[in-house]
C-alpha cells in the first residue's frame, strides 16, 4: 500500500471534506491533473478540483479551485453525479459538474493550503481514453475506473458510494 503525502494526511486526514470537480472535456479528452498524492514520485489523475470553503458555493469553489490548479476561466455546467471517496484516513463527499467552457490555456497551478516546496500539482493536460488507460487503476480517480470511456463519465450513477 502507498503511503499518503504527509502535507495532505495533515491537512484533511481525519474529517470529511466537502469537495468538487469539474468534468472538462474537448475534442475526446478530459482535462486531468496529474497530483504526486503518494511521494514526490507518486501519480495520481483526477479531475480539476478541491475544498469549498466555508460561505462559499460549490460553483464558486469550482471557478475557484479550476483557476488555481490549471489556470484556466470556466464555466460550471450541471451537476454531474456525487462521489463518496472513503479510504482512511481521507473521507471526501465529491460533488461532480460539467464544465460548460472554458478560457486559457491549461498549465500546472498550485495549492495555496501547501508550502511552495510542498506542491503536488505535477502536470494538467488533456488525455483520451487510451493514453488514461495506459495508468495502473490505482494512479486515477475512482471515476476513470468505472466509466468505459470519457462519454461513459456522464452516464454514472448519481451517487457513488464510498464503500
């Protein structure tokens, strides 16, 4: 088993976290961050996205969390489906959107919850299902795993269980 990152095990291990993500997709790929949650030479793909903060919206923190992580202007589409990642010692309530467009291009950003020499952020780009394929199941998000293709994203339950 992986060890966690110990700046992300500090900061949210222990409690649950309202999250949200935003599902970008253009020309047949999705826009996927590439976080070393497991060591500086751990990778791990998910969809753009992070923390709501207290007063803020789930839209809000996703305009919010796009901007810092990829550097890109979105706009929020629908809600997509709710995700419940349970895996100790993170417990997360991950609400998904359509991203309905975007501005910019897409580059590696920043966490401002960690230290400049403790970033995470290793690369955002936009991959199609083969090259998403070519990870171990364990270096993508959940989402990647049960979809049978990016259009297969769309089509999940509404709620996955963390269990």
């Amino acid at each position: 088993m992986q060890t966690l990152n110990a700046d992300i095990n500090k900061l949210y291990g222990g409690s649950v976290r309202v999250r949200v993500g935003g599902v970008c997709v253009e020309q047949d790929r999705i826009l996927l961050v590439n976080h070393a949650l497991y060591g500086p030479e751990g990778t791990f793909w998910s969809p753009p996205g992070g923390g709501v903060r207290f007063g803020e919206s789930a839209e809000m923190a996703l305009v919010r969390e796009f901007k810092e992580e990829t550097g890109l202007d979105v706009e929020v589409g629908e809600l997509l489906f709710v995700h419940e990642h349970i895996a100790a010692p993170l417990h997360a309530v991950e609400l998904f959107f359509r991203i309905k467009s975007f501005i910019g291009n897409a580059e590696a950003g920043a966490d401002p919850e960690l230290s400049a020499d403790s970033q995470i952020i290793r690369e955002v780009r936009f991959l199609d299902w083969e090259q998403i394929q070519r990870y171990h199941p364990g270096q993508r998000h959940r989402i990647l795993n049960m979809a049978a293709s990016i259009e297969g994203i769309f089509e999940l339950n509404k709620y996955i269980s963390g269990s």
